[in-house]
C-alpha cells in the first residue's frame, strides 16, 4: 500500500497566493504585447489547471486525515470493549473458581476423613477407589487453585507481600516437600546452594509455588538419574535471559533434571497458556497435569521482578531456571560474608601449616 501524499493546506495556501501573484506580474509584462496573447491565455489556463488538482488533492487529504481519525476513534472503542471484556473473563473465572474451591475442600476433607478411618475402616476393596477419589478431588483443586491464580494475575489483583528471604534453608524445606515424589520414582534430590548467596527480598509464598511446580515438573518428565537444585549469584551480563536489565545482579536457581528434555521448538510456548508437549496418559489424569503451570511460574517470576528461562537437551534433560534480583546492598554483605569466610578458613590454614612444619 502506497502512503498517501500529505500536503498541509497552509503551505498549500501560500503557494497558490505566491504563484497567482508571479502569474499576476508577467501577464501585466506580457500584456504590452499584443503577440503573446495566446501565450497569456496559456499560462492563466495552466495556473487555473494546477489550483484545480491543488484544491481536490486538498480535499483528498482532508477526506484521508477524517478516515484515519474515525478509525482511531474505532480501534480505540474496540481495545477498550476487549479490555472491559477480558476483566469480565477473569472476573467470571475468578468468581467461578471461588465457588468450586469450598464443595471440592468440602470432598477432600471427608475423603481425608474416611481413608483415615472415622467412619468406620475401610474394606480392602474400598481403599482403591477412595483413594482415587482423594487423587482426582486434589487434582481439581490444583487446577481451580491453577485457574484463579491465572484469573487474578490477568486482572493485575495478584498480590506481592516481600519479606527478606535466606535462601538455602527456604529451598531445603521446598525440596523436602518434593523428596518422597522423587524417592517414589528412584530420582535422587539434591542441593548445590552455598551458604555465602545474599539474602532477598521477595515474597516467600510465590517463590515456593514456583519452585514446587519446577521440581514437580522436573520429577514427572525425568524417568531415571536425579534432579539438582542449583543456586548461583549472577550479573546481569551474565545472564542468559535477554529481558533482564544488564546492571542488576540476580540469584539464579536452577531445577536441573536429566527428563526427557524438550525440543527447540517447543522451549518457549511451553510457557503460553494450557500449552503441553508431552502431557501423561490420558486415563492419569494426576501425571497428566494442566499445561498451566510453567505459564503461573512465569508470570509469577516477573511479577517478583525476575524471570524464568529454560535451556534444554532433549533425550538428556533440562534446566529451568528462576531469576531472582538482589538488593545490591545485600549483595555487598553476602560479598563481605564470603570473603570473611575465605579469610577465616586462609587463616586456619595458615595457622595449620605453621603447626606441622
Ligand atoms: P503441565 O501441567 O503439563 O506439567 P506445565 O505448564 O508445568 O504444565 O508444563 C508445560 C509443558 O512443558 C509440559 O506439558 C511439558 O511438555 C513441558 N515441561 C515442563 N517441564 C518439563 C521438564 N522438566 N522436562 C521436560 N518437559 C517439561
């Protein structure tokens, strides 16, 4: 599509006055002649022409600027009615979801009370079934739970509540959590994240959601080996996701599995919502998960002033990793912790080496 000329009416204006009045000044030459009659005839004949064609590209001008204007006006009434409409999509989901949650705890609850025995114990033949119901009802409320995080952060309500944060006994205590998942399928679970990492400022409750969910995810595609959590601090050069800002400095947690891995192809819409590759059997419904959780660990990540990024070998495993920002004050003391810690441990040494000679 070309774009349309544009002419400004002002300037248009001015040249139409200065050419009638050249025009003005050499007919009055002209006209001491008798012989350049025609010639005079012509050339008022020409500037009548080009007045013409100025005046209608003019009003083809003014006929486009109108256009363009209604159709602002337009697009900007239908971003404001898919605006209103998405609130009311996520107001709808929000509302929805809040009314599932009490009947389902209402399931688990008694599920819970029945497997335990307070009715009465169980016959061998029920404990199967009732534990399926505990599995499916928990699994639904994952995912009610799942929906109305997702409802709450599109419409901008989810809340941050930051507090300063030790890593090392926060990601122990997540990882204790998962340990019998990963026990049950003969994964080994362990932990790289050295005491000297600065303490952060962040709300407790999201970084564990998202830990949780990475180290399920990391148990539930890894069939053999084990996972890894790994914790490093990092500069902002250093990092390999390209939306963090150069200057800062992160804590960078890894989820290190040796799973199944994922495909180039798949690394970044994996992230997008209800979006799966390799979602489990259909008829397990627990190990088939949402495809809603790596996009609330995301969104999560961000809303904590961080990040999630992935890289991945398939066939060998994957690393997500969450990117955290640091205080850069208290990067500095955890800096000063560390070299304090080297100095103590240089001058034991020493003090060992003067011993035995
Ligand atoms: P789901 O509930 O399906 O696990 P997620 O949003 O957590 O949903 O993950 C989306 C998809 O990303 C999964 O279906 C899976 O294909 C892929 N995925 C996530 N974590 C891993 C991992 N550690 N190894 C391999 N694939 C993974």
């Amino acid at each position: 599509m070309r774009a349309p000329v544009r002419f400004s009416s002002v300037a248009l204006a001015a040249v139409a006055v200065f050419a009638f009045t050249a025009l003005y000044v050499s007919d009055r030459e002209l006209a001491r002649s008798p012989a350049m009659t025609t010639l005079r005839y012509g050339l008022w004949a020409m500037g009548a022409a080009t007045l013409i064609a100025l005046t209608l590209a003019l009003v083809h001008e003014r006929r486009l600027t109108r256009r363009v204007a209604e159709r602002s006006t337009e697009l900007e009434r239908l971003s404001a009615e898919l605006l209103r409409a998405n609130r009311a999509k996520s107001e709808f989901l929000a509302n929805v979801s809040h009314e599932l949650r009490t009947p389902l705890n209402a399931i688990v609850g008694f599920v819970d009370l029945l497997r335990d025995g307070v009715y009465g114990e169980l016959q061998p033949r029920q404990v199967g079934p009732v534990q399926r119901i505990e599995a499916s009802a928990l699994h639904l409320r994952h995912l009610v739970d799942q929906v109305l995080d997702l409802a709450k952060m599109t419409a901008g309500r989810m809340e941050v509540h930051t507090e300063r944060l030790d890593l090392r006994p926060f990601v122990l205590e997540v990882a204790t959590e998962v340990e019998p998942l990963a026990n049950e399928r003969g994964l080994a679970l362990s932990m790289a994240i050295p005491a000297s990492l600065p303490r952060l400022r962040t709300d407790p409750s999201h970084l564990r959601q998202v830990l949780v969910n990475l180290l399920g995810n990391a148990v539930k595609y890894t069939t053999e080996g084990g996972i890894v959590v790994r914790g490093r601090i990092m500069s902002g050069e250093d990092a390999v996701a390209p939306s963090l800002p150069p200057d800062g400095i992160w804590v960078a947690l890894s989820v290190i599995d040796t799973g199944i891995g994922i495909a180039v192809d798949d690394r970044e819409r994996i992230f997008d919502e209800f979006e799966q590759v390799n979602a489990g059997p259909r008829g397990d419904s627990v190990r088939r998960g949402t495809g809603l959780g790596l996009s609330i660990s995301r969104r999560l990540a961000r809303l904590l002033g961080g990040e999630i990024t992935v890289e991945s070998e398939v066939g060998r495993g994957s690393t997500f990793t969450v990117w955290l920002p640091v205080d850069p004050v208290d990067a500095k003391a955890a800096l000063l912790r560390a070299s304090g810690q080297v100095a103590a441990i240089s001058e034991v040494a020493t003090a060992s080496s003067r011993r035995d000679p």
